[in-house]
C-alpha cells in the first residue's frame, strides 16, 4: 500500500479495502484450517453480543489500535465504526477517554 499517504482520505480508504480484500481471498485462499479459525474468532468478536453492542466493540478495537499505532487496524476500525452507524461526534468523544 506504499505510496497511497498522499491521496484523499477517502482515496486512501478505498485503496486499504481493496487490498485487505485482496489479502483476505489470498490468505483464505490456503484453505488452512487454523486461518479459518482466526477469521472465526474475529467474527465472533465483533459479533453483538449480551453486553456490548457492536459500535461499543468496533469503539474498543479503534481505540486498542490506536494505542497499540497500527495505522491498517485504526483504518480498518474507522471504516468499521462508520459502517456500525456511529456518528464522528461518537467516535471523537470516544478517543477523548
């Protein structure tokens, strides 16, 4: 994904979907067992649950990659609190903790 820093913000999303879709066909492409087991647990992390919804969730992973400086995770996590309907209000009010 090098040289894509200079595009658009919206530019940049896009080009980060389409190469973690690329990436996901070819890792599952593998057909590996334990791969099919992590994309699982993924799935079922973010899933709603009992006690957290799925924007509570998708808040925590964008805040952990935050901490955690994984420029593809925040991005990913960005797209993903968007898609789970929060507002940018929502999300800043998040990163303030």
């Amino acid at each position: 994904m090098s040289g894509s820093d200079a595009a658009p913000p919206g530019q940049k999303a896009k080009a980060f979907a389409e190469y973690r879709q690329r990436m996901n066909e070819r890792i599952l492409a593998q057909d590996s067992q334990v791969v099919r087991r992590f994309f699982a647990l993924d799935r079922q992390t973010y899933a709603e649950g009992p006690h957290l919804n799925l924007q509570t969730k998708e808040l925590l992973g964008l805040v952990a990659s935050l901490v955690l400086r994984c420029d593809d995770c925040v991005s990913y996590h960005l797209a993903q609190c968007r898609q789970a309907g929060l507002s940018t209000e929502q999300i800043f009010e998040a990163l303030g903790v």
